[in-house]
C-alpha cells in the first residue's frame, strides 16, 4: 500500500476567505484589482512573465464564486462574460 498525499489547494470563498478544497481552482484573479480570468489568461501571463501579478493573484473554484467574492470578469480572456457585466451596472 502506498502512502498518498491528498492534494489541496488554496482557493477563495464567496466572502473573499481563503479556504482549503480538494479540488484546483478553474479561474484565478488579482486581489487588487479585483479582476478574475482563465488560468490562461494572455494578460496574466504577461504580467506573470514581467514579475508581478504573483503576489496577488488568487484562484475560485468556479465563477459564481468569483463574482459573489466582488470580482469582476476579464475583458480579455472573458470578453463576452466581461460585456455582461458591464451591460448590468449600467441599469
């Protein structure tokens, strides 16, 4: 019998806590800027590549998580959830 680890990532709740889940995180985001995206983000990436971004970036489960913790879509990489959103602060 081997001995496994279970996996856990760090990911945050609806109210901006962090939590421990078993499962990874299908979005990230920048605390500061309060902006979430695919982990694939090209603009991440870059500012990842450029040597920042890292110290606050944060991951959601999924996006409902994300817009409940106050985050707001990527126009880039989210671009149609990204014109949804901004369509709904403007009523």
């Amino acid at each position: 019998m081997s001995d496994q680890t279970t996996r856990h990532w760090t990911l945050l709740d609806r109210h901006g806590r962090p939590w421990s889940s078993p499962c990874p995180g299908t979005l990230g985001g920048h605390r500061r800027s309060r902006i979430y995206g695919r982990l694939d983000c090209p603009c991440a990436l870059a500012a990842i590549a450029r040597g920042g971004y890292v110290r606050h970036r944060v991951f959601f489960l999924d996006a409902a998580t994300a817009i409940a913790a106050g985050y707001r879509p990527c126009a880039r990489c989210l671009a149609q959830d990204y014109q949804a959103w901004r369509r709904s602060r403007k009523i």
